[in-house]
C-alpha cells in the first residue's frame, strides 16, 4: 500500500492546529491508522486525531512514507513515538514534523511485553529522569510541541508519588501537556487488554494533578465512554482523551463538534460522515488501498440504529471479496431502510 498522498493543508482541510485539545482520540494500535484518522475526521473537524504509536526506530530507519504518510483532510493530527533513547527520538521528532504533523507524543503508558523489552512505554514511569532527557532532546528538535502520554504509575509505585515525579521532571524539560491514563499499569500478571479494564481509575488524583500543577495542560484518559461522562469528569481539567468508545460508537464523535467545541450545530449525521468519507475512500481505492482496509473503521456508525447488524454484515463479508468497491458501500447502505425493529442493535459488535 503506498502513502496517502500529501501532507500539507488543503482548503479542505479543518483549521490549523492551535493546541486546543479539549478533546482528542487515542492512539490505537491495529487501529488509529491512516483511514480511521480520515474517517474520524468526516464526524469532527475539532478533535486532535492521533497516529498509532511508531517506534523511533523505525521511523529513522525504516520506509517513512508508509509509516507517516497521511492526508491532509486529517490535521489536526499527532504522531505518537515510542523509544528511550533521546538521540533516536531526537532524529524520529524532527522527521514527522517535517513530514507536517501538528505535534509528537511520547508513549509512556503502553504496557505490552514487546515495548517493555525495548525499554519504552509504561515501565518509562520508573524512569523520569531518562524520559525527561528524551523529551528536552525531542523539543530541541522541533517547533510543535512535545507532549507525553502516560499512567498514573505501574506495579507497586505509589501513584501519587510516580505519577508527580514524571510529570515535574518532564516540565522541568519544556512540556507542558500531559494526557495521563488513570489507571496504573500492571507489567508483570495482566495482558494490555486487562491493563485497560482491571486496575482502578483514579479520576480524582489527575484533577489534584492539575490543581496543583495549574500551569500544566492536563488531559484525562482512561474508561469514559459517553460525552456526558466525559463533561463531568473532565470538571477542572484541560481536556479529554476518547479510545475505545469513539472507536466501535464514532457516532460519538459527529456530536462533539457542537457539544465539546460549541460549534454552530447540526451535529454530522453517520448518513452525512459516509458521504464525506466516499471521495477519500474512491481515491485510496484507486491507489489500490483494499475495500476492507477502509471499511472496518466503519462498522460501528450506526450502532444503535435499525440495520445496523445487516450493515455491518455486509460491510465485513462483502468489503473482503475480490474487487470490492464502493457498491458494497452502496449496498450496506441500503439494508438501513427496510430493517424492522427486530433489527435493533443498541450494543453493536464488541462494544467497549
């Protein structure tokens, strides 16, 4: 698959980034890629979309364009790096920005074995003086701002003290923006998916966090699922981080412009997000992107709705056939209308 063409705004494209992130979508790994971030971005123009997480080290050494290629339509947009070696990160801070990203994140919250054995993600916590080094080394290196992303501590650390220790370090070096997961990460005994729903969330040690580091832009993370929850937990803070739930419901997201950003309404309809989406997907189609490779970002868009089972059995069977185009669009489309109210799927598939 070749590069989504163009990194550079469009007069299409939502206004350029000024660092407002009073909301914004995680990053996902398998899941934020490139598609997702253009599909998102036909539900809001507001939010602060972010890439998956890319090792440094692939990013200096590897096939850049496939890795950092992305549209235009998705600014405003962040790359998200992992890695522990300030020069490394350095070098992969100052190749996306010039690739036109609006900011780079470091991940020191991922909990997975295959990041805890290259010294990068949550077991970062324990290191705040290192991830400090990176951080200075990484605002050297570029315009845009630096920001990290972490949890509130792992294993046996005391949340109150780790989560404090990283976060004085890092702004002693530059940063002023931290997305902080609520929860500790466990690294030894539970999976990443337990790491996402096992350990409690602490809600109010970020919003102490922030009371007391009130120069800091503080964003919360971590189990919100609904804009409501979302308004009144985030009571104090600078902003919140959607994950999952704007994932399998995006449905959410074409709300959020006018409740989270106070847009002059409509909010964007899922009928209008698949129009707007159409000319990305004809586009990427004719670069030879797959059918499926678009269209399993879709699935959840009409959860809730009557249909919303048979659209997304046509759009994962008949989006993997050879040669699927945008008549499958077409035709999923189509089993909204007639569906019956026995069709009603309030849950949707692997709702979060």
């Amino acid at each position: 698959m070749g590069p989504v063409e163009t990194s550079a705004p469009c007069p299409d494209a939502p206004a350029p980034y000024d660092g407002a992130r009073r909301l914004s979508v995680a990053p996902m790994m398998d899941w934020t890629d490139r598609h997702c971030r253009a599909f998102h971005r036909t539900l809001t123009r507001r939010a602060l979309l972010y890439t998956e997480m890319v090792t440094a080290l692939a990013v200096v050494r590897g096939d850049r364009d496939h890795l950092l290629g992305f549209d235009a339509v998705e600014h405003p947009v962040a790359l998200q790096l992992g890695g522990s070696e300030p020069a490394l990160l350095a070098e992969a801070a100052r190749i996306g920005a010039d690739h036109g990203y609006d900011e780079i994140n470091l991940n020191v919250g991922c909990p997975s074995d295959r990041v805890q054995s290259g010294r990068f993600g949550a077991c970062l916590m324990r290191e705040p003086a290192l991830v400090a080094e990176c951080v200075a080394a990484m605002g050297a290196a570029v315009r845009i701002p630096v920001t990290v992303k972490c949890r509130i501590g792992v294993d046996d650390q005391d949340p109150a003290e780790s989560l404090y220790a990283l976060v004085d370090a890092c702004a002693a070096a530059g940063v002023d923006q931290f997305v902080v997961h609520a929860r500790k990460a466990w690294l030894q005994g539970l999976s990443p998916k337990e790491n996402r729903d096992i350990p409690p969330l602490d809600y109010a040690l970020v919003r102490r966090l922030k009371a007391d580091r009130p120069d800091l832009a503080i964003l919360l993370n971590g189990g919100l699922t609904t804009l409501d929850q979302c308004a009144a937990e985030a009571a104090g803070l600078d902003g919140v981080m959607l994950g999952r739930a704007a994932y399998h419901d995006p449905g959410l997201l074409g709300e959020a412009d006018v409740r989270v950003f106070g847009a002059a309404g409509p909010p964007v309809s899922p009928e209008a997000a698949v129009e707007a989406y159409r000319p990305y997907m004809a586009r990427a189609l004719a670069r030879g992107t797959p059918f499926a490779a678009m269209s399993r970002h879709m699935l959840g868009l009409f959860q809730g709705r009557p249909g919303a089972r048979a659209w997304r059995r046509v759009m994962t069977v008949d989006a993997v056939r050879p040669g699927a185009g945008l008549e499958v669009l077409d035709r999923a489309l189509a089993q909204l209308q007639p569906a019956r109210a026995r069709d009603l799927d309030p849950v949707g598939a692997d709702a979060s």
